[in-house]
C-alpha cells in the first residue's frame, strides 16, 4: 500500500470504531453489548498490523537516510560557501539553500513520522490485548455489569483510534515532506536549465 492509501485506511478504521463507540454508547441490553462486544474483539485482530507498514522504511533505514540527507545538505552547504567566490551567481547559491534545507526538513519529518508512527503502532497493540480481555455479558447480567462492560469497550475503542489517528498523522506528514522535496528540486531543476539556456 502507498502513504495515500495507508492514510485512507486509518481514516476508515476510525470511522468504523467510532460507529462502534456510538453503539456501546447507546445500547444496554445485555445480549446486544455481547454482540458488539464479540464484534470488537474479532476487529481488533488485525489492528496494529493493518498499519505495519513504516513511512519512509524500517526505523535503521529512516536513521540512515536521514544522516544521509543531512550530510548532503552539509555537502550543500559548503558548496554554496565555495560558489561565493568571484563570478559566484546570486540564484545559484539560493537554490543551494533551498535544496539544503529541503533536504533537512524531509529528513526531520521522516524521524518524526517513524517515531509518531511507533507510538501510534503500540497505541494499537495495547488497545488491542485490551479488546481480547474484554469481559463477556450474560443475558441476565445485572445494569451496572453491562455498562462496566460498556464504558471498558468504549475505553478500547478510544485508544485504538488514537493510534490510527498518531499512524494516519504519521503517514501525511511524509506524504507532505516528500511533495514538498519534489517540488523543490523540479524548481531548482528548471531553474539550472533556464541558466544553461
């Protein structure tokens, strides 16, 4: 799945379980707290690993990348100083800044989407044990054992979409980094030909 379509499955995770929270909101019959109870355990199944997927790759990768973009803005960046010389052009040392920071707030935003994301992932985990502990109700459980039962859900329920909304937070903030770097170096890209020309 791409970042669009990960962002548009934890947007449609939290709508479901925000239609479920509505439930156990307004239902107190015992048999019907059951069933949506049961139907939040088996939902919970697949929650942390529906949005498994890290923007920008694995923790060490996103790292590496990073040191990677930040050494070459640093390269970047002593260029510029070296184009400051005689018959250094104005322009051309501007679209070295831009790439360098460009290139700095993507690597930034990629060490903040993979931390945002590895909260919002265990937000998930924990709320997931904490459906598959979810105690069951009789039919002939008494009020306030059901709205225990209840508010317990809804509990889940809440945690669960905080992850999804952390991941879904985590995903557009690299969507959006990376649209920014390519507009940028398309820029920068006409503007060298545009020099050459």
């Amino acid at each position: 799945m791409n970042l669009l379509e990960l962002i548009d499955l934890c947007e449609s995770r939290i709508d479901g379980l925000s239609r479920r929270r509505q439930g156990f909101e307004h239902l107190d019959v015992p048999e019907y707290v059951e069933i949506l109870t049961e139907d939040l355990r088996t939902a919970s199944s697949d929650w942390d690993a529906a949005v498994g997927h890290l923007p920008g790759g694995s923790p060490a990768e996103v790292r590496g990348r990073a040191r990677a973009v930040r050494d070459a803005a640093t390269g970047l960046r002593t260029m510029r100083t070296a184009l400051r010389g005689p018959g250094a052009t104005t322009s051309g040392t501007r679209g070295l800044d831009a790439m360098a920071d460009t290139f700095d707030d993507y690597a930034t935003a990629l060490e903040s989407g993979q931390t945002r994301h590895i909260s919002g992932v265990a937000r998930l985990r924990v709320a997931r044990h904490g459906a598959t502990r979810l105690a069951s109700v009789g039919g002939t459980a008494p009020p306030e054992e059901v709205d225990a039962v209840s508010r317990a859900a809804i509990g889940v329920v809440d945690a669960a979409c905080a992850g999804y909304a952390a991941c879904r937070d985590a995903y557009q903030a690299v969507l959006d980094a990376e649209e920014t770097l390519r507009r940028t170096l398309a820029r920068l890209s006409d503007a060298q030909v545009g020099e050459v020309a």
